[in-house]
C-alpha cells in the first residue's frame, strides 16, 4: 500500500513540472517519495526523479476525474493544455511559448522513460492523462480549440472505450487537419460518425509500437 505523503511531500508534488513531471529536491526528500512508491529516479544519467501514476493522481485536476464531456479545469495557475469549451483566454505570443514549452517537454519524457528512447510514440504519462495530452498535441500544432458555448474549434473529450479520447471539431476540413496531427505525434486516429447527429468526430489512441 502506498502510504500518504507528508505537507512537505505534497508540496514538492504540486511544484513538479506540469507535463513532465519532473521532481526537484534535496535526495533525501526524493528518496523518501521513491520509497513510498510516488516517485522513481530515472536509470540514465543525469538520474532525474520523476512521479509515477500514483504521484501524478495525488495532483490530478478535477477536470480529469469529470469523465467525458467534462469542460476543461479552471486556470490553477500552472500550465494545462486547453482541450476547448474553456472561457476565452489569452492566445497570444506568452501562451504560444507556454505551449511550446510544454511540448518539448513532452518530447523529453518520451526520450526518457519509453524504453528505446523513442520520441514518436506516446508515453506512460500520455496514456495516465489522455485528453491533456492529446490536447498539447493539437494545441501545440497550432488548432484552435472552442472557447466557451462557440461551436468552433477543437473540443477533446474522454470516451467510455480504454486509452481512447473523441476530438469534435464541427469544420470537417479542421477535424481532418487535427487527424494528421495527431497520427504525427503518434496517436492512432479514425474517423466515425455521431450516431444520433451524424456529425463527424474522431477517435485517437496512443500508438504503442
């Protein structure tokens, strides 16, 4: 059983970054999170920590335990990829380096936790937190998502289905556009239609090999 962790514990979970999860302390304090089975050191150098799904949960945002169709949590002062139905919010150069950031930070946590080091392929974080990821992969390619009630843009919602999220997206040539994006970030996208609307949406999952 994993057990709590301390006030202090907790604190150094909320400070970790936001994407990649990556831990900063003194080694007594990262060891004392590895033995209570919410953190890992990293077997390449330089032996970062990082948290593991157990840690990540301590943190989850609201937004994620909604379950599909949940709109997006509010602003909580830490990064959090827009997965569309949010209030408007800023979309200028500040976000866009936000944004990018974030990805490349994605990036790196692919190279260091998938087991040959593969970049093109979704990692274990991905697949803890699939609509936040698969939303920085569209957001990061430059897709708009929906703001607010507006139909426009892109909305990334959970799905009954295991490792599965919808992106909506009214604009069929938009929706299309995300497809690609997705597939190369290394999501497995197909394209169906709403049963009772027939509108088009797709289902995206991470690629495994």
């Amino acid at each position: 059983m994993i057990r709590p962790p301390t006030a202090a514990q907790r604190r150094l979970i909320e400070a970790a970054d936001p994407v990649t999860g990556r831990l900063r302390g003194t080694d007594a304090q990262l060891a004392a999170l590895v033995k209570r089975g919410l953190a890992f050191r990293h077997p390449r150098p330089p032996h970062d920590h990082f948290l593991t799904p157990a840690g990540h949960r301590i943190r989850q945002t609201p937004a994620e335990e909604a379950g599909p169709g949940a709109p997006a949590a509010a602003d909580s002062g830490v990064f959090a990829a827009r997965v569309g139905g949010e209030e408007a919010q800023d979309a200028g150069p500040a976000r866009r380096r936000e944004v990018h950031v974030a990805w490349q930070g994605l990036l790196e946590l692919r190279r260091m936790t998938n087991p040959d080091g593969a970049t093109d392929r979704p990692c274990g974080w991905e697949r803890q937190h699939l609509v936040r990821a698969a939303a920085l992969a569209l957001e990061a390619a430059g897709h708009r998502p929906a703001t607010g009630d507006l139909a426009s843009g892109y909305r990334v919602r959970g799905t009954p289905q295991p490792e599965a999220v919808a992106v909506h997206e009214p604009d069929l040539t938009a929706l299309r556009a995300c497809a690609a994006t997705l597939e190369q970030a290394g999501w497995q996208v197909s394209e169906h239609n709403e049963q009772r609307t027939r509108a088009r949406y797709l289902l995206a999952s991470p690629r495994r090999v």
